[in-house]
C-alpha cells in the first residue's frame, strides 16, 4: 500500500517572539527519502524534533506512523528511530554493549538482540571490532553503527539529523547507500542535510527557509523549475531572500 | 519493559567501572579522609612543653612537678629562672610557665586550712591559640590541685566520650560530608554529561521513560555509596576506636535514608543545570559550604550567630550529623532520632517530586 507515514498540517513552534517553525504542511510515503534542506537557523532540527515528540508544537497538527504527535508520543516513540547531528552512542562500552544496551531500550527480546547484533556486525563488517570501545573507531565507521542502531528495531520512520557532518566523501557515499538499503525495505527515511549533493539522493526535497517550506518536489522537478543545474543552484536561489542569519 | 530498564543498570556500572579514575578517587578519598581528620586533625590538646620556676624545691613542689611531668598532656621542660620565662615563652620553647611562690608549701597548707592566703601558685600561658591556652590550663589546674588535696569540690564525668577524642566528633561529620560529595556529585556530573554529549537527547527519543532513565543512573551510584559506607564504618570502628553503641542497625538506616538524599540532590542539581561543570561547581560550592558551616562538622551550631543556626536547618547534613553523632556515642536507638529520620525523609521526597517534574521528556 501507498501509505503516508508522516502527515504534518500547519505545524508552527514560537519561542517567545520568534517563530522557528512557521505553518509547514507536507506529507511522506511509506519508503521515502525524504531530504529536508535548509539553512542552519531555518527551523530543521526544531520541526524534526516536534515529530519525534522531543517538543511539543505550538499550533498545528500531525501525524507519525499513524499516530498523533500531541498526544501520544509514547507510541511514536516506539516506531521511530533517531540518530543526532550530535553522536548518539557510548563512546565508553564497546560495539557489543553499545548494541545490547539500544536493543535493550526498544524492547527487543534476547534472542532478537543476538540475531540483529550478528546480522548488524556482518553487514558492517565490524564482527573482529565488537569488543572494540566505540570511542576508538573511526568517525565514519562511528557513523555506520549509530545508523544501524537506530534502526536496530525496525522502525516505520528514521529520523537522521544531519548523519554525516564532518565525514569524508566517500564514506557519506557508502552512509548513502546503507540509506538506500534501508528504504528498500520499507523504512521511511527522513533526513536533514545540508551537503547539497546528499540532497540528489532523496526521493523527495524540502526546502526550508526563514521557518516555511519555500519549495517541495523531486530534486529533477526542483531543477527544472528553478532552471537550475544543480540543486546547489535551487538552494542559492531560494535562501537568496532568507532574513534570518547564521 | 524490565528488560530495558535492566539495560540500562548494566550499562551505568559498565560506565562508572571502565572509569577508573573517578573510581579510586571516590574510594581513596573517604580512606585519606578518615585517616587525616583521625590522626593527625585534631582539636586534642596534646604534649604542652612546660617549664617549672621554683625558688624553693620542696618536697610539695617537686610532687607537684613530678605530677605534671608525668600527666600524658605535658611535657616537662625542666626548671628555669625567673628571667628567662619571657624568651622561652617568645621563643615559643614552651607553652606554659608553672611559677610556685617560694613559701608554696605554706600557702597551700593555709588555704586547705581555710585561712586566707595569696595565691600559691602563678600560671602563664602562651594564649596565642585560644584553644590551646584554655585546654593548658584546664589540664594544669586540675593536675596542681590534685597534689594539693584528694579533696575537690566537683566530681567530674565525661559521659559517651571519657577520653575526649575528637575522632569520636569527626567521623558522624566526615560520613555527612563524603556522602554528600560521592552521591550528589557522581550523579549530577553523570546526568549532565550526558546532556553535554547528547546521549540524552537519543534516550529521550526512545521509549524508556524518564523515570527509568534516572532510577536506573541512581542504583550503581546507590550501590558505590553502600561501599563507600562499609570502608567508613570498619575503618571508624576498628581504627578510630569509635563506639557503635547505639547498634550498627541505626547507623545504617539512618546513613540509607542520607544516601538516598544524597542521589536526589544529585538529580536535582543536573535538572538546573546544562553543562558538567556547573554541576560541579554547585556540588563543590553550593553543597560543600553550608556542610562545613552549617551542620555541626567544624563548629557546634549552638555557636553559630542566631541567623545561621535557622539557616542550619535546611541544610541536610545537620540532622544526619546530628542523629549520627546520637547512635554512634551516646547509643540511643534509632527510635530516639526518629525527628531526624522524618525530617530526611521528607528533604528526600521533597527533592524527588521538584526534579522528576522537572526533568521531563521534552526538550524545551
């Protein structure tokens, strides 16, 4: 089924005065990726936090994995999964605690967690590291694994919060096609980015400036509206009017 | 859902064992501290050097000097003239002076005989500690009355602390301060390094509730502590000689409920605040102080200036200090502090209830 798994309407956050999220509205299919662009300041992370039920709107409404994100977080909460700009993993327990321990916090039982684990670790290779402490592998490897722990629960929906800061190009493009990876099986992935490159891959592009979404379609829709050639052109000609500085 | 809860408890002891460093220092400080505050700090007056002028060494005096050089508290310096009693004193050779007049023997004969007399016998000490100066001539004066007559008026007897060991003063007050420092400090650093790194902002995306979270922070921490406890207690019993009268059972009740206080102060700190070090600044600061002021550690409350000793009472160190001083020295039973245990309690409950609403799952 063509489902949407991810419905917002008017969705809008004010801090006092300032309004960082102003009435946004757009839908997400069941296995798309979903890239939402913007500059730092427009109002990304705060609308992706709104939907992982990490801050309450202001107004408007929504809907993630068939539930809404007034009222029942909790349930959201145990669809999704989450990875921050930030790290999100221990840098002080291995690869095998750190797998436990998420496999642990969704629920998983015993024996899932030995199977996904085994499963996890072959797929990245990292079945000699797994008593390694997170903290001494590389970045990119660091990447990979927070990725897999974050959907280590299968979730409906991914929730990546710029994955791939700081790491080099070839890693961002294997990150990429775990990414692909995962959509093939049905997992929603919804992505904020700003390598505009990154935003080629995705399904489907948002971009937000000054707090709205200015622009929604296919990167190759976008391009050919804003007669660009890249969508680095699309973003320039779009953040060209944003108010709003670093 | 115990499953995750349990991951979680692993996952904290994982994190405090693989951190070696904050592990010995939480077990070595209580030792150093215990060891320092039962040895070498101490408000025991102990070997006072002192010097005797006596123009007439008679066998009065001589029994009298005899007693004082064998008194545990002196020393006995020798004999010395009368012009030399300013520089030995200046020169900080002795801290006393004990002057007999030439006619002692006569004098005392007539002031136990009820006659009137001028004094026998001149002390001058060294008052430039006053601590030392007062105990030096307590000490002397009960020792020099001693050779003049068995007679006294006063029967005097130190009850729970015969020998006057400020060990038995230091432990209740050390235990109220380490506590204080190994619980509320682990526990709010802990909580809040993990807002720094943003660990926290992923466990709040999950299904795990906050509660959980925090109970599951609190039980390794919990469990340290208890250790912590144990070394404390040997350590005041089997080398600081102090009495667990009251029964080991109080002591531990009562030194559970501070521990848990202890953690919520802990969790209550890293509510108020965002980064690692101001948590250890408000431990360091804003716990420390009012202990070492306020609760009785250094100073009897009963000295403290009227405004302090009300704010006495919000510190909680004060009534575990208290009540602990109660169980270990004069031996009461548990029943007989019940006022601290309920006032514990309550801070306890009081603090859990402001920083559970506190700590939400929301972000903003």
């Amino acid at each position: 089924m063509s489902d949407i798994v991810i419905s917002v309407h008017n969705l809008t956050k004010r801090f006092g005065n300032f309004t960082a999220v102003d009435h946004i509205t757009f839908d997400v299919q069941r296995g798309e990726i979903f890239g939402f662009l913007g500059a730092n300041g427009a109002g990304k992370t705060t609308a992706m936090r709104m939907l992982c039920g990490l801050s309450y709107p202001t107004s408007g409404s929504g809907n993630v994995a068939g539930f809404d994100i007034m009222h029942e977080g909790e349930q959201i909460k145990r669809h999704i999964g989450y990875m921050s700009q930030r790290f999100s993993l221990y840098n002080e327990l291995t690869v095998s605690e750190n797998i436990n321990l998420f496999a642990g916090i969704y629920g998983l039982s015993k024996k899932e967690t030995t199977k996904r684990a085994t499963q996890l670790l072959e797929r990245l290779n990292l079945h000699s590291e797994r008593n390694t402490l997170v903290k001494s592998l590389p970045l990119g490897w660091k990447q990979k694994l927070s990725f897999s722990i974050a959907t280590i629960h299968n979730p409906e929906v991914v929730f990546l919060d710029e994955p791939t800061g700081g790491v080099d190009p070839v890693t961002r493009r294997q990150f990429w096609e775990m990414i692909y990876e995962t959509a093939n099986n049905g997992t929603t992935i919804f992505v904020t980015t700003h390598y505009m490159d990154e935003a080629e891959y995705c399904s489907r592009v948002s971009i937000m400036v000054d707090g709205e979404i200015r622009a929604l379609d296919t990167p190759t829709n976008l391009k050919q509206k804003f007669n660009a050639m890249t969508m680095d052109d699309v973003f320039r000609t779009l953040a060209r009017g944003a108010k709003r500085g670093e | 859902m115990k499953r995750n809860f349990l991951s979680f408890v692993k996952k904290e002891s994982l994190h405090i064992l693989r951190d070696k460093r904050t592990m010995l220092v939480v077990m070595f400080i209580p030792i150093v501290l215990m060891i320092l505050f039962g040895f070498a700090i101490s408000t025991e007056v102990n070997n006072i050097n002192i010097a005797v002028v006596a123009p007439n060494r008679t066998d009065g005096v001589t029994d009298a000097v005899n007693r004082l050089a064998a008194n545990e508290y002196f020393t006995f310096k020798g004999y010395i003239n009368q012009d030399e009693i300013d520089i030995q004193l200046r020169s900080g050779k002795v801290g006393a002076v004990v002057i007999f007049t030439p006619d002692y023997d006569k004098r005392v004969a007539q002031i136990f005989g009820g006659l009137p007399s001028t004094p026998a016998i001149q002390l001058i000490v060294d008052a430039s500690n006053v601590n030392i100066a007062g105990a030096a001539t307590a000490y002397l004066q009960s020792v020099l009355l001693g050779t003049a007559s068995q007679q006294s008026m006063f029967e005097t007897r130190m009850l729970f602390n015969p020998q006057m060991k400020s060990a038995y003063n230091f432990v209740p007050g050390l235990m109220g301060l380490i506590f204080i420092l190994v619980c509320a400090m682990m526990t709010s650093v802990s909580i809040v390094r993990e807002k720094e790194v943003g660990t926290m902002e992923v466990l709040l995306v999950s299904p795990v509730r906050p509660v959980k979270i925090i109970f599951a922070k609190m039980i390794p921490y919990f469990v340290i502590s208890c250790i912590v406890l144990t070394i404390i207690l040997l350590l005041a019993h089997f080398l600081l000689d102090v009495p667990m009268s009251g029964g080991i059972g109080g002591i531990v009740t009562i030194s559970l409920i501070y521990l848990a206080l202890s953690l919520s102060l802990g969790l209550f700190i890293s509510t108020i605040t965002s980064t690692q070090v101001a948590a250890l600044l408000i431990s360091a600061v804003v716990l420390m102080m009012p202990i070492l002021m306020f609760s009785g550690l250094l100073f009897p409350i009963e000295n403290l200036p009227k405004f302090f000793q009300v704010v006495s009472n919000i510190v909680p160190a004060r009534w575990y200090i208290d009540a602990t001083r109660k169980l270990m020295i004069q031996g009461v039973s548990i029943l007989a502090v019940w006022k601290e245990c309920i006032i514990l309690i309550g801070m306890t409950i009081m603090l859990l209830v402001v920083s559970l609403k506190k700590f939400n799952d929301k972000l903003e």
